[in-house]
C-alpha cells in the first residue's frame, strides 16, 4: 500500500546533537512538507517542497535544515541551534493540485535529554 | 492572508450527543476547505473536504460539514458522538497566495474533543 513512512517513531537528542528525522513516500507525490506539533499551538510549518532539488522555508525555519534530493524522500535535521526541539513531527506530502489535501505520516517524538 | 479560526480548544460531549466542531476561516478568494483527525500520536487523517459544489460534504465516520460563504464557516458536525470520536481535530483552509489550484494549507489550532459515557 502506498503511504508515508516516519523513522524512527521516538528519538531522543542530547544538548549540542543534530539528529536527522526520516520521511519517505511512495504515493508518487510531487510537494512534501515538515510540521512541528507543539500541545495547544497547532501546526507550524518549518520547511515544504514542491519538486525535487527545491525547497522553501515555512513560518519556523530557524535551526532546521531539509534537503530534497529524491523524490520519495525528504529528512529533516534538527541541529543544535533549535533551543527548544522538543516535539511531535509530522511530515506530509500532496501532489501539487491543492484540492486533494495531503496525506500524513506517523509523526516522530523527539525528546532532548 | 489566509486564516483558521477554531473555536474552542476543548469541547466535552456525552455519548450519543450532537458533536458542533466550529472553524471560520478568512480568505479573499473561494477555498478549499478540510477538517483532519488526529488520534493520540499518530499522523492527520482526512475526515472530509469541501472544493467545489455541494456545500454539504459528508466524511468518513458519519461526520458531516457545511459550508457557508455567507459566514465563512466550516462547522464539522455528527449527530451521535461515540467513544471512539476522541481525538483531536484540525480545521485547514488552502493558502491561495500562489493562485489557482497550487499551494498549501493553512491549520487551525485543533481541538480536542472528549466524550464521556
């Protein structure tokens, strides 16, 4: 079945660590995009992507980084200069027609230690 | 700029009452217009989504939404709530900047919907 896969589903982090979220899709989806999951507060678009080798930053880019070198995939790094990476992740992707909505992962759990 | 307003972060119903999820939206040009369920953490689910056409769209689960351009709204409705409709529950409207059919979608702040036997 055709989905999107979030690896792994809980990551902890130490101060000072970047660590890389997993997201790989096989609905054959041109856009892709990362949210931050915070309790009362939403989604908060960090970085979205229409087509490959393309990227753009969302409302909380500050201390994320992506890259979009395939289609199926696109990782998220939390580097060290996001101060508060405590969260829930999601990732989504959509073809590029607007209407049809997007489709969801599983989220990852990151948790700083 | 697009915005989604959900009101109330918390609504608590008994089992078998009507569920009334409000969300109103702001937006210069027709939306697109979606409500997503989210269980405890999991992803977003498609509940239901309104483009074009019949303002009534009915979703999985027997939840149903209107809507109305008149009240840029997009209530998210059920006429029993059961147990298992626990969860949260994000209203989302299309980011129409880019124009036409592209772009992405603009979230609500979600709310939680309890249900008590």
């Amino acid at each position: 079945d055709g989905g999107i896969t979030q690896s792994p589903k809980y990551l902890f982090r130490k101060e000072g660590q970047n660590v890389t979220l997993s997201c790989e899709q096989n609905l054959n989806h041109d856009a892709m995009y990362w949210y931050r999951q915070d309790p009362g507060q939403g989604l908060r678009l960090i970085y979205y992507s229409q087509i490959v080798n393309d990227f753009q930053k969302g409302d909380i880019a500050e201390g994320y980084s992506v890259s979009r070198e395939k289609k199926e995939s696109f990782p998220l790094t939390v580097t060290s200069a996001q101060k508060n990476p405590t969260a829930f992740y999601l990732c989504a992707s959509s073809i590029r027609r607007i209407n049809y909505g997007y489709t969801f992962g599983s989220g990852t759990r990151l948790t700083v230690v | 700029a697009q915005s989604v307003t959900q009101l109330g972060s918390h609504v608590s119903v008994s089992e078998g009452a009507l569920v009334l999820l409000r969300c109103n939206y702001s937006s210069s040009v027709p939306p697109y217009l979606f409500w997503y369920v989210q269980y405890p953490n999991q992803g977003l689910q498609l509940l239901l989504k309104y483009t074009t056409g019949a303002t009534l769209v009915k979703g999985i689960n027997g939840f149903e939404a209107e809507f109305k351009k008149s009240e840029t709204s997009f209530h998210l409705t059920k006429p029993s709530a059961h147990m298992s409709d626990a969860a949260e529950y994000f209203c989302a409207v299309s980011d129409q900047r880019y124009g036409g059919s592209q772009g992405n979608l603009i979230f609500g702040k979600g709310t939680k919907l309890s249900v008590k036997p």
